[in-house]
C-alpha cells in the first residue's frame, strides 16, 4: 500500500543531520501564527474555520518555508545549511507486497533505497558536517535542534512521550510558521504517529492472521515457504550478502513477485486493504480533534510560507555566490 506524505515531512529538515547524532522525530517539526494563537494574544475568542486538509502542493511549500527558514537562522549563526527538496516518499507494502507489476520492477525496494542512500551521502549538509570537527558537529547540531531535547513533550498514540527543545534553529522556523509552539508540536506528535497504530492493529487482527494463513499455502505452493511477508522479505535482504548487486536484484524481484501474486490471489490484499482503512478510519475519529487543529495551523501558515518562498526565490535570483558558502550554503 502506498505510503503516506507525513512520513516524509517528517524527515526533510533534520534528515541532514542524522549522523551528528541524537537526532529523532522530535527534531522535525515545523513553526506562523495561527488563528488560535492570535486569537489568544488578543485576549478574545475566535470561531475556529472549518479544517481543510492541505494540498500536496501546500503541503511542499510549508516544508520548502521551513527549509529556507532553518537555512536563514544557520547561516546567521555561522553554519551554511543548503535548502533542499525533501524526497519523495518510498512506496510501503506494510502488510506484504500486493502489486505485480511493482515487484517486478522494484523487488522489495532494495535497489530504490541503495539510490536513496547514494542521495543522502551526496546531500550538501552532509558533506559540510563531515567536514567539521567533533566540537563543530556539537555546536551545529546545538545551532539546528536546541542544546537539549527538553522543553517540549507529547504523548504519542504508541504510547511513547516524545520530547525536543524550543531552542535552535528548528524552533524557531517553527514558532515563525505556526506561532505557537508547544502547540503545533503535540499535534504533529500525534498525527505523525497514527499510522504504526494502525498497522500494528491490522497485524494483529484476527482476520489479517487467517489471511497470511492462505498467503503462506500459496508461498509453499511455490517453492517459498515462509511464514509471512516479514519472513519473505528478510530472506530477501539476504540476497546481496551473497551475490553481486545485479543477481541480487534480481532475486529480489522474483521472490517480491511470488510473494505479491499469493497476495493477489489469495484474500491477504482485500483484508489487509479493508483493515487497514476500518483501524485508520477509528483512529481518524479518535484524535480528529489534533488532525482538525494541525490542519487549521497550516493553512494559517501557508501565508507566511509563501512570502517566505517567495522572497527566497528573488534572493536567489539575484544572488552572487558567497565564497563562504559556496558549494553548500543553499540549493
């Protein structure tokens, strides 16, 4: 099934900075006012709008706002930070791989993610931190995230309390963006973190059990007996341990084809599908409260976003390349 575009706001703005370290979801949030925080600034009440879930295309342009926002406040404080395109989210079978015609050109996604990793070691704010020394690399990741990740905490639906600070430059894109702080953290806490809810109710439903059952014949039946999707694509991670890239490729592929004809034929696709939306619609309903107010806190942003964007995009029209920068300052 595909996979959703949080998963990938979550990761544009600090995914350059994995390797400083001490890094988490909890880094990655965006910040312009919103209407309840004005509201509440001017001391008065004010009807909520009715909450309209953001376009792809507004959804980008908040996260390109935050970048350049992040990118302005490091380059302030004396660390170059390149404003870059979050990628594009990898398709996730979380249930078993179900598309034929995927499988056999992608496998289990394995040559997508080797291409991926290649990008991220390319990225231009990887090259600049390797390059610092450990005491740079500490006060960069100060400078981006806050000199501890306390100040800010949410539960999440998991269950796990999810901490970050309200310093650093993250902090304050966000506070630029989205105005109130502590806010907009708890209820991207929240609604990033619905998904592994839902998928893990759907593998343990009953159903979803009864219909890996009848998945797994079909596996024997060809010659792959593994017990579930899990199994069936841990063997196939193995592959490369004892092959050559392409070999492995494509081993992957088939094995991913089987495995994606059993789904198809069998009930393990309906289900998982049919589960999948019946736990995402309870939870949706669950915390529709923090979906509608996250929703109502972009859509207050987008303005601010757009001039930020905006006026980014006509400094870089005009810009000369600093030789302090260059190479690795902004995209």
């Amino acid at each position: 099934m595909q996979g959703q575009h949080p998963a990938r706001a979550a990761a544009a703005a600090v995914a350059a900075f994995l390797f400083l370290g001490g890094c988490g979801p909890v880094a990655r949030t965006a910040a312009g006012p919103s209407p309840e925080a004005a509201a509440g600034r001017a001391g008065r009440a004010a009807p909520l709008a009715p909450a309209r879930e953001p376009s792809a295309a507004e959804t980008r342009l908040l996260e390109r706002a935050e970048q350049i926002l992040i990118s302005r406040c490091m380059d302030g404080r004396g660390f170059p930070y390149a404003v870059t395109e979050a990628p594009e989210a990898a398709r996730s079978f979380p249930y078993g791989v179900d598309d034929v015609e995927w499988a056999r050109a992608h496998g289990y996604g394995g040559r997508d993610e080797r291409a991926a990793a290649r990008a991220r070691e390319a990225d231009p704010n990887q090259r600049y931190f390797r390059g610092l020394s450990e005491s740079g690399r500490a006060a960069a990741r100060t400078a981006l995230m806050g000199s501890a990740p306390v100040g800010l905490s949410a539960t999440a639906p998991t269950g796990m309390t999810i901490t970050a600070s309200p310093e650093g430059c993250i902090a304050d894109a966000e506070r630029t963006l989205y105005g109130d702080l502590a806010t907009w953290f708890r209820v991207k806490v929240v609604t990033m973190n619905l998904r592994p809810v839902r998928e893990t109710r759907v593998h343990e439903d009953r159903q979803y059990a009864q219909a890996v059952g009848e998945w797994a014949a079909c596996m024997r039946a060809a010659g792959r007996p593994y017990a579930g999707p899990d199994a069936s694509r841990q063997a196939a991670a193995h592959f490369g341990e004892s092959m050559p890239p392409a070999e492995a490729d494509a081993a992957e592929a088939e094995l991913a084809v089987v495995e994606a004809t059993c789904a198809s034929g069998t009930a393990l696709a309906r289900v998982s599908k049919a589960l999948d939306h019946t736990y995402g619609e309870r939870l949706r309903a669950q915390h529709q409260e923090e979906i509608a107010l996250r929703w109502r806190l972009q859509d207050g942003a987008l303005p601010m976003a757009r001039q930020v964007c905006e006026e980014h995009g006509s400094e870089e029209h005009g810009k000369t390349p600093n030789p302090r920068t260059s190479g690795g300052s902004h995209a």
